[in-house]
C-alpha cells in the first residue's frame, strides 16, 4: 500500500508499518505517544534545496515564511542551509534568532506591528521591513528617528491579482487587509523618500496561499515591474524584488507547478535585471515534510454515520475546521479485508472537530492512523482548547528521532493563572 510519492517523499510501507525515513511510526508512537507531530529532515532539506537551485549564481535569498511552521529545530535547519526568514510578530523574530537566524536575512511582513515589535527589529538591524500602511511607514520613521537607527522598508503593494485560492488564504485583491493598493504605490513611495531614518531597499507582494497555478504569479510580477519602471523614472532605485510565497502543495489531488519550473518562469520574465530577488516559501517547504500520528480511541457505528474518534482533534490540526481543508488518512498497519466509510473526528466538543470525512478504511480500536500533509499550519496554529496539551513534535533523520518540542502537560496549562482572594 504505497504512499504518493509526489505528496510524501519520505514516507513508505515497509514490511507492512508505515516508515517516516527509516523508522516505523509505530516505534514513535511507542516512545513519544500520540498525538505527534512527525516530520523529516531529507524532506525539508530537499524542500529547500528545491527552491534554492533553480537561482544558481543569481543574488537571491529564501525567505522562510515562519508562521508555516515555527519549531526552532526546522527554523534551525533553514538558517544552516542559508535561508532567511518572513516573519509576522515579534514573537516569530524572536524565534529565529533564538534559533540561530541571521537578523540581517530577515524580512518583517504583517499589517499591525507594535511599537515595541518595530523597536525589537530596528535593535536586531532586520534586513527590511515590508509596509503594508501608511500609517505605518509613519510610524517607523519616527521610531527609527528617536532611536537614531536606518529602518530599510520595502511596500507590500496589492497587486489585485486573484490567486484562485481559498478565499481565507487569498491576500492580493482589493478588499483583503494586507498591502497597500496599487495605484497609491508611487506616491507612497514619495513620502517614504522624504521620511527621516527611512531607507527604500526595495518592493513586495504576496497575492495567497496553496496557488495551484503559475499564471497568478506572472500577472503580480507584470504588475510589480510596471511599478518598478514607474520608480526608476522617479529616480527611486531598489535594492531587491520580494516575489513573496504562496505555491502550493498536493494534498488531495492538486497539481501544483514543480518549484524549479515556477522559478524558472519568474526569472525569465525577470531578465537580466540585478536585483536580488526574494521569495518566501512556507508551506511548499514544510506542508509535506511532516505528519500528525494519532491514535484511534472509539469506533462508534450509526445509522447514518460511522465514527472513528482519535486522540487528534481540531485544535492540533486546525485546517480541516477552518476551510473543510482535505488531509489524506492512512493506517500506519493497514488491515486486510473489508473498509468502512467513517467521519474521522476527535474528541473536542465542538460540531466542526473532524480531520478527515468519508474515509474508507479497515479499522479497529487501538489503530494508529497518519494524517497526511500536516508539515505546514498544524503545530503552528494549534491551541489548548479544551484544556488539551498541544502534540509532541519529532524530526526523524535517517534511523534516529530527535524530540524537538515536548509534549505539553495538563500542569503547565495553568501554572500562570491565579486565584482570586477570598471575597470581602
């Protein structure tokens, strides 16, 4: 019972067990209990790789989007193999440098940052930030002034492209949050020049997430050098192109462009251009580097609807809740005989806890299922509800398995909180 390979290189049946690398998901599940974030270091390095050798001596620098998936062991694994970072919070800025990141291959991109968050990236001297206001090219200015620092700044401008995306993950059309518009750009651009401490090093767009499709990325980047060209006869030269991230990966069906050939058509209609280019990849790094190991607690049969209950639920793996997102199920010892069509759900008292509907599959109580393509937006937006410890993460590296982050324990989920005094 092969695995696709297209969608989970690293993950094979040998003598009947489901293998991340060379280690049998049921030894993990031994060892670390379930549910468990399991991920691959050949993925995620031939992930990178993928990316990084279609530029060949051409400047460019791989921007890791960190919210994907922010474990300090795979933010450390980027940063050895050169990668930069794209982050969101200064919390995420945080992490990469707690995790060997190099500030300077840093980018800073979401619609309100804080204060204190501007302050920390202007001490930690990031390679740019990515402005999605205004109001908030204003505010960087004045903070840079008064602590008598340069803030590099590119725009984030909105190109209106439709990425042909989930609408929840679609951040380029007018009425999405993120960036400024178009045609505001120049002039935006104007002001910029004239702000104290403010540096213009270069431009950028995102225009989504799990972009199936080139054509999407052609049109922003038609866009994006018509801009440039308008700068250039402003006299406003930049430094480097951020192309932003968004290709997709295969979770059902989909057939998203190989990274080298969306490379490949970029850099053609780039030309000889010399800037440095950068891209921010996230879940086409991660996404299929990683599975979530759960375990099956109940089978309860209906009349309409057969359940498998699993210890995973909603609030590790989010997606399927959030955007009826697909994740391929798999028994890691499949069973011979007859399927049952079951609603793989977990245990959080909430309609919406499913990962998997109208699942085909020969099951019994006790049985360890893989959920499929859980790299990228699993751990990273999971949450204790329900009072529920978040999963254990493991790398898996060859034949050895490396616990990067504990699970967490009932304990630790309240030792900040506190007790009111007894009333007066």
């Amino acid at each position: 019972m092969p695995v696709d390979p297209s969608q989970c290189s690293f993950a094979r049946y040998r003598d009947g067990v489901l293998h991340i690398e060379d280690v049998a998901l049921s030894t993990i599940a031994a060892a670390h209990g379930t549910p468990c974030f399991v991920y691959s270091r050949a993925a995620l390095t031939d992930a990178f790789e993928r990316f990084d050798r279609p530029f060949a001596r051409r400047p460019h620098l791989l921007c890791y989007a960190a919210k994907a998936n922010s474990n300090l062991a795979i933010l450390n694994l980027f940063a050895r193999l050169g990668g930069g970072f794209d982050i969101v919070s200064g919390g995420e800025l945080a992490r990469v440098l707690a995790a060997g990141g190099n500030p300077r291959n840093v980018v800073f991109s979401g619609v309100g940052k804080r204060v204190d968050e501007i302050e920390f990236a202007l001490e930690q001297d990031i390679l740019c930030f990515n402005v999605e206001s205004a109001s908030e090219l204003r505010r960087i200015s004045q903070i840079a002034s008064r602590m008598g620092r340069s803030a590099p700044i590119s725009l984030r401008v909105n190109p209106d492209v439709d990425p042909k995306t989930h609408p929840y993950i679609s951040t380029g059309l007018k009425e999405n949050k993120f960036g400024v518009a178009f045609e505001d750009a120049v002039a935006l651009y104007r002001q910029a020049r004239s702000l104290p401490r403010i540096v213009v090093a270069g431009v950028d767009y995102h225009i989504g997430s799990q972009i199936t499709e080139i054509a999407p990325f052609l049109d922003a980047l038609d866009k994006l050098l018509e801009l440039v060209r308008q700068l250039n006869d402003e006299g406003i030269r930049l430094h480097h192109l951020d192309l932003g991230g968004g290709l997709g990966i295969r979770y059902r069906d989909e057939a998203p462009p190989a990274a080298d050939r969306y490379i490949h058509a970029l850099l053609a209609k780039l030309g000889d251009r010399s800037e440095t280019i950068i891209l921010e990849p996230g879940r086409a790094l991660v996404g299929n580097a990683g599975v979530l190991l759960t375990r099956v607690e109940y089978l309860k049969p209906g009349a309409h609807r057969n359940f498998a209950i699993v210890d995973a639920a909603m609030n590790d793996l989010m997606r399927p809740a959030l955007y009826d997102a697909f994740h391929d199920i798999v028994a890691v010892r499949p069973r011979a005989g007859a399927t049952t069509c079951y609603e793989v759900v977990g245990p959080v008292c909430e309609s919406a806890d499913f990962l998997g509907q109208r699942r085909e599959l020969a099951l019994e109580e006790g049985d360890l299922l893989a959920i499929m393509s859980a790299g990228a937006y699993g751990m990273s937006m999971s949450s204790n509800y329900n009072t529920r410890p978040r999963a254990a993460e493991v790398m898996v590296d060859g034949g050895i398995v490396h616990l990067i982050r504990a699970r967490e324990t009932v304990p630790q989920l309240y030792e900040s909180e506190k007790l009111l005094p007894d009333a007066r």
